[in-house]
C-alpha cells in the first residue's frame, strides 16, 4: 500500500535521527500501535519508543514529510514501572510494547522487554475491587439516568452525557471480562473479535443516521448487556428490553 510506504520512509527519517542524536546512549527503538500493526486509519500517528542509557524522559511531537510522529524517551527502568502501573493511564506503554515492533535493539533488550510485555498482556487482567466496581457502575447507571432528563430538554447535551456514558460502559465491560483495555484507535475491531453483538451496538449509539432518542435506546441495551454479570441495573421508567440491533 502507498500509505504504508509513506510511513515507512517517515519512520527510517526518524530513526536515523535519533540513532544520530544518542548514538553510544541508545539502546532500542520500537513502532508502536496501528502503524505496527499495519493497520493504518488516515492521519494515523508515528508512535515510537526511544530506550536509552541515561536518566532523561522526554515526549517528543513533531512531524515528517506530513506524518505526525510522537517519540517517547525513557530509560528500562522507567518503562519496566510502567508495566507493572496496571491501574493507569500508563497501561497505554503495556499495550505499545505487548504490540508493537523492534526496530533497533543493539543488546537484546528491547526484545526482553517486548516478551515482558507480551506476557503480561496475555495474563487475565487482575480482577477489579467491589468497591471500585460499585462506584463505576453507579456512576454509569447515573450518567444514563443524566442522559433520559436531557432528552426532552436538550438534545446535544443529552448527546454528551449519552457518549461520556458509553466510554463508561467500556471500562467495565474490559474490567468485568478481566481483559486489557484497548487504545480507542482500536476498540471497535477489538470488539469486532471479542463482543460483535456490542460493536454492533456502538456503531448505533454513535449513528448520525438516527434519533437522539433512538441511539439512547441502544445505549440502554448497551449498559444493560454489560452491567447484567453483576445484576444488572435497578429497574426503572425508561428501561428498555433487549432487541435485535438494527440501525440505519
């Protein structure tokens, strides 16, 4: 694909670069995301991670012959922390490194850490505290309920509740399935794999081709699939029952 020859060229740009810059103090560099994956969405970022010898962390944006390019300077040990900060935003680098590709490991320890990575990425993912569970599942049963007092009210705010609720849904539906959250650039196909009934649903709730007030039924049905291994959601006026998923 041409796409795919036009990053590559950004890529070997970049990398020569930075061997240039650390030369003896550079120890790997890894492709991360959909660009390793050769799954290329338009305007797809160049995510790369610079392991080096001396204590500097640094994130980098630019861009390369019209490629936005992001490069993240750390050392081992900084990466290795980040591994094991399961409960963060910092699973972003588990995920980088679990999927993405070696392209300069001068000692072996880019490999070391991608099999680190790749192990911990296919453990179940530690099951979630009750009490955080609870609080998670309120706040998305509260945010529906947010969502049907806007709609007769106000339609696009009711639209912004409806979409914070969905992003809610997700994370407990990966936490509930005890699987690793993916970066949003590849959730639908991840869900596509895993849950097609829910991609189906999404695809939906997001839909431009149908009501506010019809999204919000299959949002309904949405937060109702995934609260329901727990109990589901209190009874309510504005509870909708399953149907078949059909959306225009």
């Amino acid at each position: 694909m041409e796409t795919n020859k036009w990053y590559q060229q950004a890529a070997e740009t970049v990398i020569e670069q930075l061997k240039n810059e650390f030369s003896n103090e550079l120890i790997g560099i890894l492709l991360s995301r959909s660009v390793a994956r050769e799954f290329l969405p338009k305007q797809s970022d160049l995510d790369i991670y610079v392991i080096i010898r001396v204590s500097k962390q640094q994130h980098r944006a630019f861009t390369v012959s019209g490629v936005n390019v992001q490069v993240w300077i750390k050392q081992v040990q900084q990466i290795q922390k980040e591994f094991q900060n399961i409960d963060t935003s910092e699973i972003v680098t588990l995920d980088h490194f679990a999927n993405g590709r070696i392209l300069h490991d001068s000692e072996g320890v880019m490999a070391y850490l991608v099999r680190q990575a790749q192990y911990i990425w296919q453990q179940p993912r530690p099951a979630i505290p009750l009490q955080q569970l609870q609080q998670l599942c309120h706040t998305s049963i509260t945010q529906l309920k947010d969502a049907q007092d806007l709609l007769e009210v106000d339609e696009v705010a009711a639209s912004f509740v409806m979409f914070s609720t969905l992003v809610s849904a997700l994370d407990i539906y990966y936490k509930l399935q005890r699987r690793w959250t993916v970066q949003p650039i590849n959730q639908l196909r991840d869900l596509h794999e895993h849950a097609p009934d829910f991609e189906s649903l999404i695809r939906c709730i997001l839909s431009t081709n149908i009501s506010v007030k019809q999204r919000y039924v299959y949002l309904s049905q949405l937060v109702d699939r995934v609260l329901e291994p727990v109990g589901g959601r209190t009874l309510e006026a504005g509870k909708t029952a399953s149907q078949a998923v059909v959306c225009g």
